[in-house]
C-alpha cells in the first residue's frame, strides 16, 4: 500500500471527476477512456510528488478541480486541430488534460525544468498521449529559434508570468491569426490594464476575457481566460533575454 498521500479509489476519483466536469461545463469532452486516464494521471502524479515537488494540491477531489476541470475549461474551447504550446508547463498542467480530452489537438509542453519535462514525457507516454511532445527549454530562446516561432495556433501558459512579461514569453510563437490564452488569477483585471501596451508592441489585441467558473464540493473556483489575437507578426527585437523581460517590462 501507498504511504503519505490520500489513497485514491478509482470508482471514487472518476464520479467525482464526471460530477465536477458536470458542474463546470464541460462534461460533453469526458468518456470512460477518458476518465480512467485522469485516474492514471492522479496516481502517478501523487507517486511522483513523493519524490519531487509536483503540486502543493494533494486532495484528489481539489486536484480534480483546480487542475483538471480548470484545464478542461481550456480544452473546451480550444479550435479543432490546433497547434499549441503551452508555455511553462510545470507538472503538465494545461498539457495533460487538454492532450487527454482533445486528441485532435497537439502539444508542445516546454519549461526550463528539466525534471519537469521528463515528468511531462514519461507521463505522456504512460497514458499513450501520442499528441504531446515536450522540450526543456527557456520561453525567450524558443521564441527566437525560427523552428518554433510564429508556428502555433494557440500559445497558452497558466500561473508562469503577470500578463505583460506572459506576453513577451508567448505571443513571438503564435502564428499571425493565431491567439495567445492565458489562464489568470484574481488580478486579471489590473495585469490586463498593464499589459495593453506590451501586447500591441508584440503584434497583438487584447481581444475578449471569459471567467471559468468551477463549482466543486465545498469550494467554488472562479478564473479568467484571457484571449489574445495575434495580429501582426512580432518585432524581430522580442522577446529579450530574460533578465530584461521581468526588470524592463514592455
Ligand atoms: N503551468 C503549470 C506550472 C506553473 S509554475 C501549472 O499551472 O501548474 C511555473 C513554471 O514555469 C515552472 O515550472 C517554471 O520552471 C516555468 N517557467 C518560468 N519561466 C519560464 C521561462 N522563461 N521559460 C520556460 N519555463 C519557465
């Protein structure tokens, strides 16, 4: 038996997981298949943290809302086939869950931790997730190597950077059409308000905010998704290196 975590009960986790996508939208992305993944991912993500620091959240019931059906919220309305990197993706999270209830779309998860991206790719791997690739690599750097920059529909990061700095990390991956969608907290409005001139020096239009609202149990979770347009292509000058980025923000 597993020490130092909650014991999770497959039947348990999964109609949990199916009350709180029902709860929060999303329930027309989750099958049986689907739902039995996130069990997987559940398990292994609890085995692993026991030996590295993957999520402060360690209650299944919270896990299943304030990762994956806020990750789901994501998924849902993410347009078909799209091509996303997800920037900064730590313990996989949007990746995961998107990769597992939208196999029509692709992922590149990139982080500067190199434990993190093997996590991401072992995990992957053990869930048969063919639709997710991941790199150890700097934001800044990617966005300068022509492989990568301007080649994704949909760039996305949740909890990395506030907006303006988010913005300089993102939106040179984005294809001119494409969108950048950043999964905020509470201070979306004034990050928002900051970022406006960063965004439109980056190619970018602050286009349209919707709030997520996740009901769980006991708690009620409420983020916002920022959306922005990519517009025109970014100036060749961005993104700076980091140390520039976060002491001199656009
Ligand atoms: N997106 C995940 C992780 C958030 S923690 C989640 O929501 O749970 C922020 C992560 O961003 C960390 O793993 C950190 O290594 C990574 N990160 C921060 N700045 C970065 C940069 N410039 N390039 C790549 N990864 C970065």
């Amino acid at each position: 038996m597993k020490k130092g975590f909650p014991i999770i009960e497959k039947s348990k986790c999964i109609s949990n997981l199916t009350a709180a996508f029902k709860e929060s939208g999303p329930s027309s992305l989750l099958s049986q298949d689907r739902a039995e993944k996130f069990y997987q991912l559940t398990d292994r993500m609890l085995t692993v943290n026991e030996q590295f620091n993957l999520t402060a959240i360690t209650d299944p019931d919270k896990i299943i809302l304030n990762h994956y059906a806020d990750c789901a919220a994501l998924a849902l309305r993410l347009p078909k086939g799209a091509k996303v990197i997800d920037v900064g993706c730590g313990a996989g999270f949007p990746t995961l869950p998107v990769a597992i209830l939208r196999p029509d779309v692709t992922v590149l998860a990139v982080d500067s931790t190199a434990k993190k991206v093997g996590y991401v790719c072992e995990t992957a791997n053990l869930l048969g997730l063919s639709n997710v690739t991941a790199l150890v690599m700097r934001a800044e750097d990617g966005g300068n190597d022509p492989k990568l920059r301007g080649s994704f529909d949909i760039a996305t990061a949740r909890a990395v950077a506030e907006l303006r700095i988010l913005a300089e990390l993102c939106l040179p991956f984005v294809k001119v059409g494409g969108e950048m969608i950043a999964m905020k907290g509470k201070n979306a409005p004034q990050e928002l308000s900051d970022a406006r001139r960063a965004v439109a020096m980056l190619g970018g239009k602050i286009e349209k905010t919707e709030e997520i609202f996740l009901h769980g149990g006991e708690e009620d979770v409420c983020h916002p998704l920022i959306f922005i347009k990519k517009n025109s292509a970014t100036p060749a000058a961005y993104p700076r290196p980091y140390a520039k980025i976060s002491k001199h923000p656009l």
